[in-house]
C-alpha cells in the first residue's frame, strides 16, 4: 500500500503540472478543447476513455466563472462536441446537400442549448459542495428530459460511449443506462479535484480504488453467471447492401425485387426457423401487391419457414386520403400474415413537425415538410412455435423505453430492422449498433439486427458480439440463438434512477437558485 501510495504522488504531481498547464487558457478555448476531447469519444476509433477527462476543461470554466458565462461556454462546448459526434447528419445521401447541411445546423444548435442551461444553472448553484454534489444529478436530469417529445434525441447520451466496456456496462440491467452518464460526470469531477487540491486523490485512494474494483467484479459476475434455458431458436438475416439511393429507381426495380428473391432463395437453403429482412426491403408497397406478396406466401408454405420484412405500407383513411407506415409483416407458414407499424417515427424525415404557421415556408423548397408517414400504436409481438419476439424499426431502437416495453409484453427475442445505408460508413451506422448493445443488456434479452446495408449481427444479452457483419458487404448467415429469461428490473421499473436524479436535483438546484 505504501509502494502505491508513493507511486501515486509521483505521477499525479506530473499530471498535475501538465495539466494545470493545458487549464491555462481561454474559456473559449477551453470549451472548444472540452468539446473535441468529449466528441472523439463517440467515434468508432477506439477512443471512449477521452470522456473520463475531457470535460474537465469546461468544468475548469463553470467553476471560475458565472452564470452567463457558463451559459456561452457550454454553448460553445456543445456545438463542438454535437459537430463532432454527430457529423454524420451531414451525410445523409437520400436529400439534397444543402437539406443536408440544415439538417446538422439544426441539430447542433438545438442540441447544443442542453448543454448551455448546463452551464447556466451550474453557475447559480450557490456552495462549493452542492457544485460538486448536483452536477451529475444535473446532467443525468438533462439527457432524461432530451429523450421526450417529438425531437426526442438519444444519440448523444454519454452511455454511448461505453460500450466497448462491457463490464462497466452490466449495472444498466438495474439502474439503466442515465447511471453510466452519472459515473462519467463523477470520475471527471473526481480527476479534477484531484488536480487543484493536492490532497484530495489521496484523501481517498482508497474509495476511489474500491468502487472501480467493485464495479468489475460485479460485471464479470453478472456475466459468467446469466443462465440460459434449453432452448434455441436459427435465424437467417438477410443483408443486401443495396444502395438505398437506387432502390426504388423505377429503371431498376424488376431487378432489385429478383436480386432480393434470390438472396431469399439462399437464406431458404440454410434451413432456418426464421428469416429476417432489413427495413423496407422491397421497393414495393408489399401487402397491396397481391402478385409479391402471394409469391413470398407460397415460399413460406412451401419451405415452412416464416419471413419478416420491413415494407412501406399504403392505406387509406376514413376520408379517402392516402397515409403510409413505415412497417414490418411478418409471413407464418399456411396462416394470415401480421403487421407492425412503426411507432416513433424520424422527426422531419417520416413525418410532419412544421407548424402551420411557417407552411410558406414550404414554398421555398426546403424540404422541410417532407415526411409522410403515420406513427403506428400497437406494440405487436410475433410467434415462432411458443416464442414471441418483437420488432424494432431502425430510429426506435436508439429508444430504451419501446425495447423495455416490448419485453414486458412477453418478447424472448428482439429484431432490429435498420436501413444505414443513407449514411455509408460514418460514425452513424455505429453508433446505431451501439444502442443495440445497450439494449441487450437492459433488458437481458438477445438482440438480431438486419441492416440493408449493415451493420448486421448477432448480441447476447450480455451486450457480448456473437457475430457482426460489416458495412457494404453482401451476407446471408444463419445463427443459433439461445434464449434465457429476459426482463430485469430496468425493463420493468425503467428511469427510475434518472427520475431520482431529477428529484435529487430540484433540491440541490433550483432551491439553491431562488436563494440568490
């Protein structure tokens, strides 16, 4: 213990200097540096750990500074952590470049203002101790409160980062997933006590040596012990790499619709207990092609072999006006096909949030009333024999809250059907798949993701890649799935952890504000 302790003092004392060194700066450039560090932390390059430090320079700024100062400097801090981890809104191929460009202009702004009522109310918060205390609270609060409404957005959780480390992970099957973003906040502020009070690490070594000790062994415990019943389910999952700008070309769609009857084909020949499609997967609106739709049927009476398919679907309403689903259908060998219709729907891409007092707008060719779609309202499940599992189309699945309630309706099993394909091979498509890890592990349930043009692939329960297909590859693969029992206390008591945040925040915050 000595040893460690003398150890200890002389690298803090270097990594003190140095960045004591690097604090000295702008507030600004602070920002911006936070902003950077905390960003590459949401891309596929290996670089998660940055978020363990990098708000410790925007921390640096709300400490010293007021209130109105932190509000810009968050501000700042947003915008380029925003442009950073979410870029990829900017390379959507299916509008135009300058819908495009909007399209992340909105989006960082918006999502930026989180991040500068951070600052703000950080710096009404009155005593040095409830500085310390409220900020995770305060964060967790804000992520919590970003999820709801029509532009809903859960992309920017800090959870997303973890991913890659799956003991640190398995707590979220409890507490969800708003626990991990409290522990970055608390190891950030942490590390920067550390730097500014000398005695503060060593204070309490040994807490801060514990709780990391505990957590892991928790996680590898939770791991090696979740019990698997004895019994399996095959599934094929279809993965086209079609590119999604070509699909519904008319030149092109006889021979799109026979390029996806021949992967079918194939996927047939492995033998599966069930054979899943990738959203939208023909360019058709398939229950009202009686031609396709009765050729799919056959094939699945034929081999036996029930088929999920994402489709568009047209319908009418009781005025006569024509609306579209976003949905999957679900053929079963010799019975009426089902149904699900996508629930939480792409803000501005699927469906309409321009209010009517800005349709002139719409004379501007902006592009901005572009979404057709009606949200589905019934969180239907399938059946394969006596296993029932659910669907997620693509946008859901980034939602812990439909994942949480199709297990508690009885799903064994979840699908994914995805098309990332607007996206090539931006941080997007893993950051997508990313939330599919997440899920897996709230709920303990195991998790088939299709993507048209991936990322495909297989997760246990435990958040662990039993298979993962890369971006623009043409697969067709089979996997034996073994199910357990899913549901935990996340999936049934769901944000409880982040509701008591907010509670514990509205004491530590806002009443310390009306004091002033």
């Amino acid at each position: 213990m000595r040893e460690l302790h003398q150890f200890c003092c002389n690298n803090l004392l270097i990594i003190q200097r140095i960045l004591m060194i690097l604090l000295n700066r702008s507030t600004w450039q602070l920002a911006v540096i936070s902003g950077i560090l905390v960003g590459l932390s949401y891309l596929h390059m290996r670089l998660n750990f940055f978020v363990y430090f990098g708000f410790i320079p925007i921390l640096h700024c709300w400490i010293l500074n007021d209130k109105w100062d932190n509000l810009k400097s968050g501000y700042i801090f947003g915008i380029t952590y925003n442009i950073i981890s979410n870029y990829w809104i900017g390379t959507n191929s299916g509008a135009e470049f300058y819908v495009v460009i909007l399209s992340l202009i909105f989006a960082v702004l918006y999502l930026s203002i989180f991040w500068g009522i951070a600052g703000f109310v950080y710096g009404k918060i009155k005593t040095d101790y409830n500085n310390f205390i409220a900020l995770p609270f305060l964060i967790v609060t804000l992520e919590w409160i970003r999820s709801f409404g029509p532009l809903g957005f859960p992309w920017g959780n800090l959870a997303l980062t973890q991913v890659d480390y799956l003991l640190l992970l398995q707590l979220i099957d409890f507490t969800g997933p708003y626990f991990l973003s409290f522990i970055i906040i608390i190891i950030n502020l942490v590390v920067y006590k550390s730097l500014v009070k000398k005695d503060f690490f060593l204070k309490n070594l040994k807490i801060i040596v514990l709780l990391p000790i505990i957590i892991i062994a928790f996680g590898y415990i939770r791991i090696k012990t979740l019990k698997y019943l004895n019994h399996n389910i095959n599934i094929a999952v279809i993965q086209p790499n079609i590119d999604p700008n070509e699909k519904w070309d008319y030149n092109t769609r006889k021979l799109t619709i026979s390029f996806m009857d021949s992967l079918y084909n194939k996927a047939i020949s492995l033998n599966p207990d069930i054979i899943l499609f990738p959203e939208t997967a023909l360019p058709t609106y398939l229950r009202i092609n009686n031609n396709i739709r009765n050729n799919i049927q056959q094939k699945v009476n034929q081999s036996g072999i029930p088929a999920l398919i994402g489709t568009i679907d047209r319908d009418f309403d009781s005025l006569g006006n024509k609306i579209y689903y976003n949905s999957a259908i679900y053929f079963s060998p010799n019975e009426q096909f089902a149904m699900y219709n996508k629930i939480h729907l792409v803000p501005f891409a699927e469906y309409d949030l321009v209010p009517n007092f800005l349709s002139p707008l719409e004379k501007l060719n902006l592009n901005i009333n572009r979404g057709i779609f009606k949200k589905g309202d019934n969180f239907t499940l399938f059946k394969w024999e006596n296993i029932n599992f659910a669907d997620l189309i693509c946008y859901e699945s980034s939602f812990p809250r439909y994942a949480r309630e199709f297990v508690k309706k009885g799903a064994n099993i979840l699908m994914i059907q995805a098309n990332d394909g607007w996206l090539g091979k931006s941080a997007g498509p893993y950051q997508h798949f990313a939330h599919a890890r997440l899920r897996a592990i709230e709920n303990r349930i195991p998790i088939v993701r299709c993507g048209n043009t991936g990322i495909s692939g297989v997760i246990l329960p435990t958040g662990e890649i039993k298979i993962q297909i890369p971006i623009d590859e043409e697969v067709v693969f089979k996997e034996k799935i073994s199910l357990n029992n899913s549901g935990t206390f996340y999936t049934y008591y769901g944000d409880v952890f982040a509701a008591i945040s907010f509670v514990i925040f509205l004491f530590l915050g806002p009443v310390n504000c009306l004091k002033k």
